[in-house]
C-alpha cells in the first residue's frame, strides 16, 4: 500500500509519522494484529499477553522508533484486537508518567494542536462532550469526532492545586496546575452514532458486576491449583505505575472502563516512586461505589506493626546470634533500607515461626477470596527472595495480584502488570508471606 511506503520514509530522517497510515481511512483498519507485528512495523508493538488474541502495545521499550501522530509524540498506544483484527487504538498523545511535567500554557497548546489536525483530518469540529469528574480539583474535556471511516474522541485532564515535582521529605510541597494526560481514542465507525457509541468503550464486560457471575472464573486444575480467569493484563511501561496498573487489572475485571493515567490522577501517583499506598486505598474507597467495589483490608503494615515486627525479628537475631536492626533515633522509618539490611533466613523464620498465626490468616484470606472469585492486590518488598521470572524491579516495594493458590505444592499464583511472560507465577506459600507488607482485596458491592 502507498501509505506505508510514505510511513517507512519518515523513519530514515527521525520519528516516524503515523498520519499517512490513518489518513489511508478504511484501509488502516483492514490491517489486522498479524500486519502489525511484522514488516516495517515489527518491533513497534509487545504483545500485553501471550497468545495470539492479545491486544498490542507500543512501545516495545528500547527497540521501539519514536512514533509521532498528528504532530504529537506517542507516548504510549494500545491495539485493541479481536480475531485477529485491530478495532480499537488508544493514544496517549502526553502523559506526565512518560513525560514529566509541563506549563499550563504548553498543555492547552497541545491539546489546541491535536484538536484542530482531528478537524482537520475529518472535516468537522469536533463536538464538546461532558466528562465524568469523581474527584474536586480535576479539570477535564473531551471531543468527539463520529467519522466515518474511523470514531474518534480526544480526551484530556489535568488537576488543579495538585502537588508539583517528587515531595522531598520535611519540605514544604509546592503546589498548582498539573498536567496529566492527552488521550487519542478511534474505531472503525458505521455512523456517526455507531461511531459515538463505540468510542465510548461499550457496555460492562459480562465478567464484572455479581458475586454471582465472578465465581464463574474460578478454574479448578487435576493438579490441585485453584485460579481465577478472565484477569486482563496491563503492561505498567518504566513508571512507578504498580499500584495504578494493579487497580486498572482488578476494576477492568469487574467490566469498568479505566485506564491508570486516569487512576494515577486520582491517586496523585508521583512520576518516580509509585503510589503511597495509603493514598491509593483513600482513592478506591472514595471510588468504590462508582467502580462497583469495596475495599477490604486482610494485611497491612501500620507503623505500630512494623515495630513490633522489627522487634521479633531483633529477638529472632540474637537466638542466632546475628546483627539486629537498630532504629536508633531516627524520625524517618526506610521500610526498603530496613528489609535491605536484614538476613533473609532470619526474616524467613521471623514471619514463618514467629508470626505462624498470621501466615495462616494470610493462607486463608487468599483461599476465601480466590474460591469467590476475587483477586487480591498483594504488596510485597522485592529482592527479599529469589523470584522465578526476572522483573523489571530488583527491589522495593511493589504490588503485584494473588489469583490462584495450590493447597497439595503449597504454592499461591500471583502475576505482576510487567505484559507478557508475568501473567502466571508461582512462589511457595512461605515465601509470599515472607516478602507481604499488605493483602487486599476489592469486593463486588453485588
């Protein structure tokens, strides 16, 4: 086709633009998932999940060229497909956990930028749409475009008196306008209401809503294994988007139409660190209700049980006559620089013998809620013991999902938003327990 010659054209001078490949209208969807990842554009995308039904992401990470769409640098960009076919694409034109930061002024002018090539590309102005706003202090409009050949709906939102740059410990936190995301989504339109409708995202997925219809995906294995199916798969990219990426998994499982730029704007998600995770609870519970869940707490760390925790483990050491954690006076508590500094035997047989009681609690939540059906959003402090797939993370806090358990290997299934090859891990029961910081669970309100 003539548009890809013009595409390939782009690449030998810098990013590679994907204007001609749209403007090619009913052709650009006729090129299926397959197409996608070979020729030219091999190397582009990475399969979210094994299989051949996955949707694609860009980027592939380092082998990826950059990508330019409407004058804007691609960020991050989905492929949606079904069958084999591609009907679906959803842009991030900028997106603070890719790109940082930037001026009020430089935002709107980009968000200006796109909207006026989107008019005109399909000929028309695009028409205002309200959007949903959960939270006060959240700025955010939305464009439609109902096609044909190709729907299409520019969303874009940022936050005000948000809370700018990495907090540095004891410093005052500047606040203001903060930037968040400018998000590009198309589909092959019929109509202009078919278009409209579809960009939308469609309907609930026929997996969430009843406890009922959730205990459909447990899946009960000859060797004893215990899982739940139908977890769809997120690939959290270089940020520190665990937690968000997390919540994405579970709330798209119970059918709700999210994206983790949009829970990290929620969870005022820092571009470097992650999520506090006190905020990300604060934020679905807040949320619980319109996502149609609740969050319950079966472990977590409080300041209280951490000290008493560092205290057997201190009791532990001096039976094995090793060094002990001191706290000394200090005021600021480094849960990573601790775990860092502890020897893993004495740690495995602190919370294994020690806290038996515990792990036994911590066995049964994961059994209850994966016989309902219910996945648990599992914190854990990586580098702590040997993990079975290499991870982009090599230590640190994390939060990963526990969906399945093997009562006969001892073992819990857990799968981590790092894309394909994390969607099914295994770790003896003693370990997970091990490396817990926290266990939750959100729970159908159905």
């Amino acid at each position: 086709m003539l548009f890809l010659a013009v595409a390939s054209g782009a690449r030998a001078d810098g990013p590679v633009d994907l204007d001609p490949y749209l403007r090619s209208g009913t052709s650009f969807w006729a090129r299926g998932r397959a197409d996608w990842l070979s020729g030219e554009t091999a190397g582009w995308f990475q399969p979210v999940a094994e299989g051949e039904a996955s949707d694609l992401r860009y980027p592939g990470y380092s082998d990826s060229p950059p990508l330019v769409l409407f004058g804007a640098p691609v960020h991050e960009m989905v492929l949606t497909c079904r069958s084999g076919a591609v009907n679906r694409v959803t842009c991030w034109l900028y997106s603070r956990g890719d790109a940082g930061e930037i001026a009020e002024k430089d935002f709107y002018a980009l968000a200006a930028s796109i909207d006026r090539a989107l008019t005109a590309w399909q000929g028309t102005r695009g028409v205002a749409h309200p959007t949903r706003k959960p939270e006060p202090g959240i700025i955010a409009g939305a464009k439609r475009w109902p096609g044909p050949p190709t729907a299409a709906e520019l969303r874009w939102s940022a936050s005000k008196n948000a809370i700018l740059g990495d907090a540095i410990p004891g410093a005052p936190a500047a606040k203001g306008f903060r930037a968040e995301f400018i998000q590009l989504a198309m589909q092959p339109a019929a109509g202009a209401q078919a278009g409209a409708a579809a960009i939308r995202g469609g309907a609930p997925s026929a997996l969430g809503g009843s406890a009922f219809m959730i205990k459909r995906n447990v899946r009960r294995e000859p060797d004893g294994t215990v899982l739940i199916e139908h977890i769809p798969m997120v690939d959290q990219g270089q940020r520190g988007y665990c937690a968000v990426a997390t919540a994405e998994r579970l709330l798209r499982y119970y059918g709700n139409n999210v994206d983790q730029h949009a829970l990290a704007q929620l969870a005022d998600t820092r571009t470097s660190g992650g999520t506090n995770p006190d905020d990300m609870l604060d934020v679905l519970r807040k949320g619980g209700l319109a996502y149609g869940t609740k969050v319950k707490i079966h472990e977590d760390f409080t300041v209280q049980s951490f000290l008493a925790f560092i205290d057997k483990y201190n009791a532990e050491a001096r039976k094995a006559d090793g060094p002990q954690i001191d706290l000394g006076q200090t005021r600021v508590i480094d849960v990573p620089a601790i775990y860092a500094a502890m020897d893993p035997d004495t740690l495995r047989r602190t919370r294994c013998e020690r806290q038996a009681s515990a792990m036994r609690k911590f066995s049964d939540s994961i059994t209850s809620c994966v016989d309902q059906g219910i996945p648990l959003a599992w914190a854990v402090m990586l580098g702590v013991v040997p993990e079975t797939v290499d991870v982009p993370q090599a230590e640190g806090g994390h939060l990963r999902i526990i969906f399945g358990y093997n009562k006969k290997t001892g073992e819990v299934l857990y799968t981590d938003s790092w894309g394909a090859g994390h969607e099914r891990k295994s770790m003896s029961t003693a370990d997970a327990w091990t490396i817990t910081t926290g266990l939750y669970s959100l729970d159908p309100r159905h």
